[in-house]
C-alpha cells in the first residue's frame, strides 16, 4: 500500500534527506587512494549523529554499519573493512539517516584518483539515467514507466540492468511502496499518487545484468567482475511533478564542480 505523505510530512523528510546529502558531501574530499572504507563510515556515522538524526542503516535487518560500501565490481551493499581505496578505483556509497521519525537514503559513485574511460563513462550514463527515470515520475504514469526510461537509456548503452534489486517507497519505513524496478514496461506496475516519496536508484552494470552474493550475506557483485555504478535520489510527487528532497550539490562544492543537472526537479537551492 502506497503511503501518501503530507506536505508537514515531506518537509520533515526533506530534512532526513539533506542530512544524507551533507554527509555525502563531507565525505567526498577525503575518497581518495590509501583511504579506508571503514574510516569514511566511522566519519558519517559522527557526522550524522552530531546534526541531531540516527544512522539509518546500522542495525537495519542487522547490518553491521552506516554505509554501504561498494567499491569496483560490488554492486551494493558491500561492508566497510580496513582495504585500503586504490587509484583507479570507483566506490558506490549509499547512506541513510533518520530525523524526526522519517527516513532519508541515497547514494552516489565516487571516482577515486584517476578512472579508465570506459568506467567513467559508465558513471556518467547511471547518473543521466537517474535524472531519466525521476522525469518519468509524475502524475498519471506508473512505476513501470520509470523503469522503462531508464532500461532503454542504460540498456541502449550497453549497460546491463540489475533486475534482483529495485528503489522503493520511503518513510517512518526504510521500504515502502512501490518497488521502483530500473527496468519495466511503459504503463505498467503500481500509479503514482501526490504525496507519495521514493528512492529511485539505478544500479547499472557495465557488463552483463547478472549478479552473485558474498559468503557475508550482504555484498553482491556483478557475475563477470566487471564494474557497477549506482546512483539514488529521493523524489516527492508534488502537484504531479517530481520534486527532489534530496541533493549532490554538497558533493560538488566539496569537488569543487558545477551542474545544472538538478535545477528542473528542484525547488529551491540549497546553501
């Protein structure tokens, strides 16, 4: 069941997510070569909890951290650990944090040192994807339609779309209603209602679909070992259109970059 949010209630989810975009911001000058993912994670975990939210991960179905850290051919839900980050290196981090009873999640892929073309190419394409699919998520169209903007984008690419995992709902609940599959059928799957937020979340591969899991119970790698991006947004359906509660604008400051990418979905700028 779809859970429609007030609009009290989306600015109160707006606040979880910025918490998330601000963390990922802070992170973002300090992913470099010699950097281990386990610091990064104990350095959001303090920041979270110094701006007044919880961790949204840690303990979720007893996951053992505050990120998820998936560096290379890790899909998602890699375990932060003391490996060093290598030159050449990308690392998805997906981070969640909880204010005022409501939950933000999002995640971005970070390049570390100096990337191949063809990996950076791939990041580049998962993004524009996510900006595809959130365009396709307003009024009178479907969960299907989303998807299917987004397979055709990737998948056009060459990219392989994972099937097993999917965005979602987002609440007082980490998964709500609807699943948001990365790939679909136009006018297909579960309508949009107003009010409604979800993560929407491409995780694209840049060799086949296909997927494994680690002996850990949590890490899942693509089949053929080749690289993984993935990219997440929070969206709300406002007066039929998407709106983003969430931001990379903290991460390109601290990088020093500039983008447009968000303007369309955004209503206001954030400091």
């Amino acid at each position: 069941m779809i859970i429609p949010k007030s609009s009290e209630e989306i600015e109160l989810m707006r606040e979880s997510a910025l918490i998330v975009s601000k963390t990922l911001g802070i992170l973002a000058p300090e992913i470099k070569p010699g950097v281990t993912t386990l610091y990064l994670d104990k350095l959001a975990e303090e920041f979270i909890r110094d701006h007044g939210a919880e961790p949204g991960f840690l303990g979720l179905y007893d996951f053992p951290n505050t990120l998820c850290m998936s560096p290379n051919a890790q899909v998602v839900h890699g375990i932060p650990n003391e490996t060093p980050l290598q030159d050449g290196d990308i690392i998805s981090i997906d981070c969640g944090a909880v204010k005022n009873g409501f939950y933000g999640d999002h995640a971005y892929t970070f390049e570390v040192g100096e990337v191949l073309p063809e990996t950076k190419k791939l990041l580049e394409v998962t993004k524009e994807s996510l900006y595809v699919g959130i365009a396709e998520f307003k009024s009178g169209n479907r969960t299907g339609d989303v998807g299917y903007a987004i397979q055709k984008y990737t998948e056009d690419h060459g990219y392989g779309v994972v099937r097993e995992l999917v965005g979602h709902g987002l609440g007082k609940t980490m998964h709500e209603d609807p699943e948001m599959p990365n790939y679909g059928k136009r006018g297909r799957g579960k309508k949009f209602v107003e009010g409604m937020v979800v993560a929407i979340e491409p995780m694209i591969n840049l060799g086949t679909k296909r997927i494994k899991q680690l002996p850990d119970g949590w890490t899942i790698l693509t089949a053929d070992n080749k690289p993984s991006a993935h990219f997440e947004h929070n969206v709300a359906l406002v007066d039929g259109k998407p709106e983003l509660l969430s931001t990379f604008q903290y991460i390109y400051e601290s990088l020093n970059l500039k983008t447009n990418e968000e303007n369309q979905f955004r209503v206001k700028i954030y400091d």
